[in-house]
DNA sequence: ATAAATACCATACATATGTATGGTAAAATT
DNA sequence: AATTTTACCATACATATGTATGGTATTTAT
C-alpha cells in the first residue's frame, strides 16, 4: 500500500505549519495505523505494531502511541482493544501536491513548482511516483473526465492503445487517449470538437509523460479544501 | 442502518432461494455488526453485543456469531479481537427476481465494497467518518456519477437541497439527490429514465445516511489490485 | 414423536490487550 | 555539562476478549 504525504511532517526541515513534529519513527507508526484501518478496516493492536516493527513488547509501541497522541495525531479510547483513531485535522485527507494543470483540449503549461495542494482520502491509492494534475478543459468530457476533477498521474514509458495518457508536448501538457500505430503516435480527444494530435514517436519535443490511473473528483462544499 | 441486503432474510415470506437463511435474531446482530463497522470503524466485541442486545453473558452472542459465520455471513479470526469480517458477496444480494425490479425501476443498488487489496468487499469507513460505496447503476449518470465509481459518503442528518445524498428506503441503497419542500423529501436521479422517489420525513423506514462528497474512479489495469 | 435447531443462561479458562513501572543507551536540547 | 527527548528493553498486572463446556426451554423440522 502506498501512502504518500508530501508533507509538512514528512520533510523535517521544513517550516513548522503543526505544532508538534513527529519523529520519523512515530510518523511511520502513524502511516501504519492508517494503512492499517484504510486497508483492513480496524486499527491494530500494540502486539501487531510490534510485530511489524520487530519490537520486542507492546510497551516500546506503547510508549510512541503515547507520544504520537502527545503530539495529537491520534486519540485513544482507553481500555478498549483497537480503539486508536486518527486525529488529522482533514482526518485521512493527506494534502498532496498538484503539480499543475493539464489540459484535456488546449494543451496548458505545467506550473514549474506546486502551487497548489489537494486533500486526498487515503483510500486513494497513489502509486509511489505519480503525481496529480487539475484538469482543464472538456476534450475529455465524453470519457468522463471533466474540467476540475484531479487525475491521479503515474509516470510510465509504455502505453496501451486506448489508455488514457498525459503527454508533453512544446512544454504544455495534454490529457489525450493514446494510440499508437506504427511509428507515429495519435493523441484522441474524446470530445469531437478537438482534433487528434499526431506526432512521430521519436519526436524530441513530444515525451509521454505518464498514464492517467485514477481520477478523483470532489462534490459538495467545503468539505475539501481545494 | 447503512447496509442493507436486499435479499431474501430481509423478507421472511419470501421462497427460499438461499441456501442459509438467517434468523431474525441473527439478522438484527448482522446488522448491528455492519452497523458498527461504519458507524465507528471497528467491528464491535462480544461484549459490546451483549451489551446492546441485553444480553447477559458473552457465550450467547458467541453462539450466535458461530451460527452467522457457519452460514457464511461473516469470517473470525480467531483468537483476535474485533476481528469479524463481513463477508458480503454476490449471493448475499438477490441475484434474479428482486434484482429485476431493482433495476427496472427505482431504486438502483449499491454493494459495499472495498477497493483495497483485502479481500472482504465491507464497508471500509473513512476516518473523517466517511466511507465509501462503488455504485451500480446509471442512474446518476448525469451527475457523471458511473456504475463502477467509488463514492466518498460523509454520514450526516442534515442536507441542503441539491446535494447528492445516500438513502435507504425499504432495505435498499440509494444514490440520489435531495430535495426537501415541507415535510416532504424527494429524492432526484438525474437520469430522467429514473422517477423521483418521494417519501415523508418521518417515515420510519426511511433514512439519509450521509452525503455524497466526493468520488473516486479507477482507470487503467492492475495498477490498482482491485 | 423424535430429533435438530434455536435462544438463552452460567461458569471456567487461556490469551490478547492495554497499561504501569523501571531500566539502559544514544541523540538532541538547553 | 546537564537535561530532556527519543528509542528501545524487561517484567508485571488487570481486564478485555474469545472460546469451551454444560445446562434449560422453546421452536422447528423429520
């Protein structure tokens, strides 16, 4: 399971945003509490942390989940087995960087340090390298992806015909579906209105970035920050 | 509470198509089980059963759970705590003739399930007391809601007009959008192929879980083992 | 009518679990 | 240099938890 915070606590010699930085030990166990109830639905038990830490005893856990809700990062129910609860302030909502903004019709430019940042639920899986992009534009309206939504990007070098691809092309970035024939390259939209992008695979200027593997869309209000 | 089976044990009159039936008894603490498992996270302990169902000792609810799980409705882990895994599949919803009206008709269905690499298909709960339901059917289609997508429920009571809620009506899940004029609710597909559902606030057998805030879809193949 | 399943109770037991206490060593602060 | 924090260990303890066993009464099959 990958969880990736690009974070404050995840870089120690960044600003302090929260009050109480965790140690890289107590984030780790922390990451583990939550793949763990994200994964398997219950929090583990202080004999399971050991286990996969290789502690020797509970009381070594013991004393980290005691300075992890020091730090309030997390609460627990006294008494009660397998009562940690997590207490982020957007709870499992980890900020992740967006990178930029694609274009699913008029190629875009990518920002060149993020500027931007969206509270993803850890449920959402992002494989170790991949990135995120705000999509812009309606070309990809008709594969149901719409101007806003957040596409979960993994880099990659190989594509199949018809997969859904983030491609640079003259420093902009498009969102296309890709196909491929022979040595020349199609970028579809799926929305008629815009034309296919044709290239030569070796074209210096022309690089795929990445294969989009996931999509996430926020609805309502407020309730994500992004 | 939020998981509901529509299937044969949910009516007692009806023929008897599954191979174990559940009795009311035990029905009521499947119910409580999922109940718990969404609501707070983790599946609750013998005690806590014994607790909500005024039982005097822990064997009772021991006994009962051994019945559940001997007809296959839930898995142990034995020897750990909370560790009842609902073990919902494809049998545990009507396969042929509630189905057909279910999909003819309102209301479309919606199976819990996880989209993580655990095998059990449970209601995974979001920490900030959300959780997360794949839907199927199209009757959101025009909200670009697609049979497949994972939807983030945040369980609430209270909704503006608009908002895309999860319902249950008559031990059915529903994915649509709210309307309340009086004491009246009208809940909207934005597929017109759909009717409106209109129910009475106080209607017992109906209730709002919570609401829709956001949604996740998977693309591509085997990035995400799901 | 007999057997089997259901629905409870009581008691006992092993261990899983959280917690308390005390100790050692190294690193980080002050 | 002294102190605090961190990061482990070991042991002990109360109880939470799951399980096993045996019992009674009612209902449901066969």
């Amino acid at each position: 399971m990958v969880f990736i915070h690009v974070n404050k606590w995840d870089s120690p010699n960044g600003s302090m945003s929260m009050s109480k930085e965790l140690t890289e030990i107590q984030h780790k166990i922390l990451n583990f509490l939550i793949e763990q109830k994200v994964g398997r639905g219950i929090p583990p038990s202080l004999a399971e942390i050991a286990l996969r830490f290789g502690y020797k005893n509970r009381a070594t856990v013991q004393q980290h989940l005691q300075a992890i809700e020091r730090k309030g990062y997390i609460k627990k129910n006294p008494k009660l087995s397998r009562s940690i609860e997590i207490t982020l302030e957007d709870k499992y909502f980890i900020p992740h960087p967006i990178l930029g903004e694609v274009a699913a019709g008029n190629p875009l430019t990518i920002y060149p340090d993020s500027i931007d940042t969206i509270q993803l639920p850890a449920i959402v899986k992002m494989p170790a390298e991949s990135f995120l992009l705000r999509v812009k534009g309606d070309s990809l309206k008709d594969a149901f992806i719409f101007s806003g939504d957040v596409i979960i990007v993994k880099p990659d070098t190989e594509f199949a015909n018809g997969q859904i691809v983030v491609a640079i092309l003259e420093d902009a970035a498009v969102v296309k579906r890709f196909y491929k024939k022979g040595g020349s390259i199609k970028l579809h939209s799926e929305n008629p209105e815009y034309k296919p992008i044709v290239i030569e695979a070796n074209d210096p200027k022309f690089k795929i970035v990445g294969l989009v593997v996931g999509i996430y869309r926020t609805m309502g209000k407020k309730i994500f920050n992004n």
